[in-house]
C-alpha cells in the first residue's frame, strides 16, 4: 500500500516537472491566441460560403482574395518584427496587431456585398495578424529553453487549434440562432476578438529589455539572411509556400467532389483542426528529438498524400475524412515546427525581425499560390488543378530533403 502511494506521488512530480517544462508565458500566449481562434475562425469558416456561393465568385476571383488573405501579411511581417526589435517591446506590437484585427470584423457589416470592400477589410485584418505573428512568435522562442523549443512551440499552438476548433462551432451555432444572419457572426466575433486583447493586456510578460533601443535599419534585417542556415530555411520555406494549397481551396475542392451540404461547410475546418490538437504537443516533441526540419518536411508529405485522396479516382466518405485528418497533421508538423527550427539561428536581439522575414517569404509564396491554383481550377477544373498542385509540392519537398538538408542549430 505505502509502496503504491510512493509510486502514485512520484508519477504525480514527473507530470508537475513535465508541465513545468512549459514557461507560464508560452501558455498566457497560448490563452490569448485560442480566444483570438475563435474569433477569427468563425469568419473563415463561412467566408469560402459566403463569397463563392453567397456571392457566386469564381475560383480565380476567389482564389485572388484568397491570396490578398494569404499575402497581405507580407510587408507588415516585417515592419512588425522590426519595430518589435527595434524598440525591444514585442508585446505592445503583438498587442496592435491583435487589435487591428478585432476591428477588422466590424468592417465586414459596412462591406457587405462590395468584393472590392470586403478584399479591403481582409486585407486589414491579415495586416493584424502580420504584425503580431513575428513578435508573439519571438516571445515564445526567448520564454523557453532551446532545447525545448519545439514543445514549447506545440503547446501554443494545441491551444491555439482549440480555437480553430471551436470557431466553427461556435459560427454554426450564432447562425443558427440568428436564422441564417452573417452579420451576427461578424459583430460576435469581434467582441471574443476584444477579449483576446484584454488578455493579452492582463496575462502576458513582454520579454525583459536590457540596454536603451537599438536602432537597426529595416535594410539591416536583409543582413540575417547572410546567416547560411537560415537563409536556406527561408528560401525551402518560400518554395515550398508557392506549391501548398491554401485551407479555403482544400475545404472547397472537399465540398465539390463530396457533395457536401452548404449548411455542413463552417463544420469542415474541424477535422483538420482536431488532428492538429491531438498531433501537436506529440510532434513538437518529436521534433526536438529527431530534427525539426525533418519534421517539417515529413509534414509536407502529409499535405502531398491529402492532396492524393482528394484528386483520387475513389469517392469514400472515409477518404474525405482522412483527407482532413493529413491536412491537420500538416499543419502540426509546419506552423509551430518551422519557427522552433529557425529561431536558434538567430540573434536574440534580431529574434523578431528574422521570424518576420521567414513568414513574410512563406506568406508571398502563399499569395502567388492562391492565385495560380484558382487559375488553374478556372482553366481545367478541379481535379487537373490538384493534380498539378500535388505533383509540384512532392517534386519540391523531396528537393528540400536531399539538395543541401538543413543544419539545425541546438
């Protein structure tokens, strides 16, 4: 009996120790990204509806907005991670950008049907999302060990896919209730987007300045790319950008094929974002043990095999499923996965600015992505767009396995 409870109380320490392993600021962090989640989730699962069917886009003039979506983070990446740098406060900018985008969903009731307005209105709201990402992602990095990046990186982003999570549920439920009114998911989820920013305000601890501001010019950020390692990491990542196809267009293609029901669509983006929940802490860690860039990698090749099942001349239901499920799996070995590799390449006091040069080279090649894939589904239809993608992305994931891998620094 009392051996038991010795047991009992040890197994009890090595779980504390375990969570301890995890800075109380990466989990603040990942309190603020799943409530902003949420907020932002329950606009993208309706939108790819409400603009292709809503407003009977075609899949180039989708696919168009869908890369401004995707790009319009791009300069601001950087303008974010520099100011962030430059005058050492990464959460008072991570703070603006969560802001901008919580105003953002209240200019989507004064769009309403002007695609011209409602481009603008994402393009502000991905403009948010490009300032805060490099300084929040920053702060993850310098809160943790280096040898635990890729944990530290795994549980903000779980937390951060509960809100992917529940966005969609919580979109579905808001329309439900409001007979089918988007204007009522619109002004909801900018009031969970306010309370994403209070927490912000309340929970996390910017990371400690030593010494006055440091003036580094935006050109000097260019200078990080002479660092080999990482400018091979950003150059991989941006090719690898321009062949992976954005979520909207997966979820569509899914729709399409399936026969999906409209009403069905907002609930889509959960199976991806329930295999991210569930793979994210394991191959966070995962990665730390084995190599973060192989991982990224082994994820793109989850991607290749989604895209095979979608494009594929079987039509099971379970396919559509496992579709979702490798989508996920993607994600959680790439969006946490990619900035744990990069971060220890680079100075502490350039932690920010170099981060926004890696997404912003991924968030441009995403852009040009977008509209490439809509081009090729206006001109050939569907399944020859998604073959094409498919066979792009595997020729340029095995090419970043094997020219030149990756040295990661430890």
């Amino acid at each position: 009996m009392y051996l038991a409870e010795s047991r009992s109380s040890a197994s009890t320490k090595v779980e504390r120790r375990r969570w301890r392993r995890v800075p109380a600021n990466v989990v603040a962090l990942g309190v603020v990204s799943l409530v902003t989640d949420i907020s932002s989730e329950m606009v993208t699962a309706i939108l790819p509806l409400y603009l292709v069917i809503g407003l009977g886009l075609n899949p180039l003039q989708f696919g168009l907005l869908d890369g401004l979506y995707a790009g319009a983070t791009a300069v601001l990446r950087l303008a974010g991670g520099h100011v962030a740098d430059r005058w050492r406060r990464l959460k008072a900018v991570a703070g603006i950008g969560y802001g901008l985008s919580a105003v953002s969903k209240l200019g989507l009731l004064a769009a309403g049907s002007s695609v011209a307005a409602i481009g603008g209105v994402l393009a502000v709201d991905r403009a948010g999302k490009g300032i805060r990402t490099a300084p929040r992602d920053a702060l993850i990095s310098l809160s943790s060990k280096p040898e635990a990046l890729g944990r530290s990186f795994g549980v903000h982003r779980a937390m951060d896919t509960v809100g992917a999570l529940l966005g969609p549920l919580v979109a579905a439920g808001v329309l439900w209730a409001s007979l089918g009114d988007f204007d009522a998911v619109f002004v909801s989820s900018f009031c969970i987007a306010s309370c994403g920013v209070l927490l912000l305000v309340m929970l996390v601890k910017d990371h400690p300045r030593v010494g006055p501001p440091v003036a580094v010019p935006l050109r000097g950020m260019l200078k990080l790319l002479k660092i080999k390692d990482f400018r091979r990491c950003c150059g991989w990542a941006a090719a690898l950008g321009l062949v992976t196809i954005t979520d909207s267009f997966v979820y569509l293609a899914l729709q399409r094929r399936w026969d999906v029901d409209t009403a069905l669509f907002p609930l889509l983006p959960i199976g991806t974002a329930a295999t991210f929940l569930l793979l994210a802490i394991p191959l966070g860690r995962l990665a730390d043990r084995i190599g973060r860039w192989k991982l990224f990698l082994a994820g793109h090749a989850s991607l290749v095999l989604a895209l095979v099942l979608l494009c594929g001349p079987v039509k099971s239901p379970w396919l559509a499923v496992a579709a979702l499920g490798l989508h996920g799996a993607f994600y959680a070995a790439t969006d946490g996965v990619l900035p744990a590799a990069a971060g220890p390449l680079l100075p502490v006091h350039l932690r920010a600015s170099g981060l926004a040069l890696l997404q912003t080279g991924q968030a441009l090649a995403r852009m040009v992505s977008a509209v490439l894939v809509g081009l090729a589904w206006t001109l050939w239809d569907l399944r020859p767009a998604l073959l094409l993608t498919t066979a792009a992305l595997l020729v340029v994931t095995i090419a970043a396995a094997v020219v030149r891998p990756l040295e990661e620094a430890r």
